[in-house]
C-alpha cells in the first residue's frame, strides 16, 4: 500500500520549474527597466530604506580611517610647528646680531669721525675686560707697545674723555678710569672758563669737585671740560655734567658731584689719543746774589 500525502504537505511546483518562471521574470524585469526605465522610483526607495544599514556598516572603517588621518596630521603639525619655531629662533638670533652690528657699525663710524677731528694721530682700541681689581676702575684694551701706545695716552669715546693710559704691555694696555680713586683731572667750567679739578669716587660713583668756595659760579647742568693745562688731555674734551651743587653754610667749602659724560659701560671701541701736548720747562728760580763781604779796618 503506497502512501500518499496529504495536501495540506504538498511542496508545489519543482524546482526546475520555480528556475524558469523567476528566470524568466527577471529578464522581463532587466528589459522593462532597460527599455521603459520603469525600476528607477523603486531603486530610489530601496537605497533610502538601505542607507541607515550601508551607514552603519561601513561607520566603524571610516571612523578608523578618519582617525588615522587625524593622528598623522597631528604628527606633520607638531613637526611643522617645531620647524617653524627652530626658523624663527635662528632669525631672530640672526636679526639681533645684524642690530648689534648696526649699533657697533655706528660707534665706528662715529669714532671714525671723531679720529678725523683731532690733529694729533690716535687709533682705535677694543676693550678685552674690566680690571681684575675690584677696588679699583680699570679697564684692559687690545693695543700695547707693539702699536705704539704710550703711558700717559689720552683715552677718549664718542661722548667724551674715557681715562688714560698707565700701563703699557706688549700687546695690551691698561686703562684708569676718570671715576678711579686716584684718577683726577683739570677741567674748567665751559660756561665761564672757570678752572678746577675733577677726582674720581670710585668705580660705579659719580666724580666730585673739591676744594672749591661755597659761593663758586658752578651750577647745575654745567659740563666740565678739559682745560688742557695738564698737558695730557687736549683741551675742550667733555668729561663730566654737574648734577649736584650743595653750598651749606656748616662747610668750608661747597660740595659739587658730577656725572661723567663717557658711556664706557655701552661701548666696545675707544679711541687713544697718541700724542700728549708737551708743556715748556718751568722757569729757573733766579739766583740770589752773594751778599757782599764787608772791608776789614
């Protein structure tokens, strides 16, 4: 006895037959869309309801992508960042040192023009350093006996009288400050002629004119100049400005404090004056005569 199956289980059509009727169904499809564009609405559709699921499935691979790029530009920033800063330290050494050339380059010049001014020959030093003595205002200069540099030698800057000469070395000099302890010089007054001396305090302090009358005519704002009488430092030379007059009625004399003129803190180069004035002799005391003998009886 053969079973048979009930209705309810029947499978429908064959396979083979399900083959050709969707094969054919979809090259009626493929022609229609080809042909009538009939499809295209019906694609729109489908790529809308799919877009959500495209989005999340390929979100992960471009988040991964775009943070990659992101980290190395990060990286090309940071190194183009460091290069730019290495360029603009480099200039900005490179522009100080041109500013510093520029300022040195002036000083020279004027100093050039201040050598042209003078008669007598005078050359240029270059200051190496500051005296090893602290007590004292010193100064140590690249020329010596070699270049012809004498003790005794005006030293001067643009602005006025710097020192002079006391210590000659082969290829250096050294140099005393007008503001040394035992530095002094004849100056006089350029608004009267009025002549004193001008002693130095020490190094970093102002000078000082002693000796001098409380009622002297010397007021504030009045620059001292040399008065060449010494024979050392030519006359007219700048060396100081009087910011100080104290004329009290307890002291003998009146106190006077001036500021020198020479900026020897803001220069590198002086110029040495060559030659000094050499002073006649001093006349000879006269002879007194012999008293005469008297005449014995």
């Amino acid at each position: 006895m053969q079973a048979t199956q009930p209705a309810f289980f029947k499978q429908g059509p064959k396979p083979l037959t399900r083959l050709l009727i969707f094969s054919v169904l979809s090259l009626g499809l493929v022609v229609a869309d080809a042909r009538f564009q009939m499809l295209g609405r019906v694609r729109e559709e489908v790529s809308v309801v799919l877009y959500p699921l495209q989005w999340a499935a390929t979100a992960p691979f471009e988040a991964a992508r775009n943070a990659s790029n992101f980290l190395s530009r990060q990286a090309e920033l940071l190194a183009e960042n460091r290069k730019l800063n290495d360029a603009q330290l480099v200039a900005q050494a490179q522009a100080m040192k041109m500013h510093a050339l520029e300022a040195e380059n002036i000083r020279l010049r004027q100093l050039t023009e201040r050598q042209s001014s003078f008669g007598s020959p005078s050359q240029l030093v270059e200051i190496l350093y500051n005296g090893r003595d602290p007590f004292t205002a010193r100064l140590i200069v690249d020329r010596g006996d070699a270049s012809g540099i004498e003790p005794g030698q005006a030293v001067i800057d643009t602005v006025g009288v710097i020192g002079q000469i006391i210590r000659v070395q082969p290829l250096t000099s050294e140099v005393r400050l007008i503001s040394d302890r035992d530095q002094m010089i004849p100056v006089m007054v350029e608004r009267n002629q009025l002549r004193t001396v001008v002693y130095g305090m020490g190094r970093n302090q102002p000078l000082e004119v002693r000796n001098m009358a409380p009622n002297v005519d010397i007021q504030n704002g009045d620059t001292l100049v040399t008065s060449g009488i010494d024979g050392i430092y030519p006359a007219g030379l700048p060396v100081a400005k009087v910011v100080k007059v104290d004329r009290s009625a307890s002291s003998a004399f009146a106190h006077i404090t001036c500021a020198p003129l020479a900026q020897v803190d803001q220069h590198r180069f002086l110029l040495v004056l060559n030659t000094t004035r050499k002073l006649p002799p001093y006349p000879e005391a006269p002879v007194a005569p012999e008293p005469k003998k008297k005449r014995g009886r």
